[in-house]
C-alpha cells in the first residue's frame, strides 16, 4: 500500500472517468484545470451573442436576446460527445440550459425559454 487515503475532491470531475478537471471559483466561475490538457486552451470569446465558431474543447459563449438557442460549431464535437454547460449569467426568463444536441462539429444548447438578454455560459467537450 502507498499510504494513501481516498477522499472525496468538490469540483468538475469527467461524468465518464470520474477524473477531478476543474472547480468552481469563490466568484461562482467554473475553471477547468489546463495542466490535464496542456496541448488545448480555453477559447474566450468574450460571451459574443448567438451562434458562433469556437474550434475548442471549451469555451464561453452567450444565448442571442430573444432565442432559447445557440449553436456552437467546433472541430472538437462529434455526435458521441458530452458537452457540459454551466450558466455563467442568467436574465429574467432564460435562467438553464435545458438540452445540449451534438452532431458531427456542432453542438446546440437549448434554455428553458426565450432570452430577455443576453445570458452567458462556459462549456467543456468530452470525447
């Protein structure tokens, strides 16, 4: 035996492996951990509304005011993916992410209603 206890860690872990790959922040931001993935980053895109282009295994991006989706098109996605969303920010109305649909360099995440704003959230691919 190496001496070692097993404790339980808070944080993000992989729903496959289980594996601790980030935590949540004093100030509620989700931080995934690069040092488990040093060869890919986190691509900001500053939470631009609506539908964009982010060629990353995570990111953030924001719900377009007035729809209750976004699609993401990324080199990284394919249609056996697990994406994970965290809400960032939420409005009035559109306050979660209801479904996240991935096909083949997309992934479309769908809220529980119309956006009033323009609410933001982080995302992370798991192949």
């Amino acid at each position: 035996m190496s001496g070692y206890t097993i404790k339980h860690v808070a944080g993000l872990h992989d729903p496959i492996t289980g594996a601790l790959v980030g935590f949540y922040g004093s100030d509620n931001n989700e931080y995934i951990l690069p040092a488990l993935d040093p060869g890919r980053t986190f691509v900001d895109t500053s939470a631009t509304p609506g539908n964009a282009t982010i060629n990353s295994d995570r990111g953030r991006a924001a719900f377009a005011s007035g729809t209750s989706s976004v699609t993401i098109t990324s080199s990284y996605v394919s249609a056996n993916s697990i994406v994970l969303v965290h809400m960032q920010t939420a409005d009035a109305t559109l306050t979660l992410p209801l479904t996240v649909s991935c096909t083949a360099g997309s992934f479309t995440v769908t809220g529980n209603s119309n956006a009033t704003g323009t609410p933001a959230f982080n995302f992370v691919v798991f192949n």
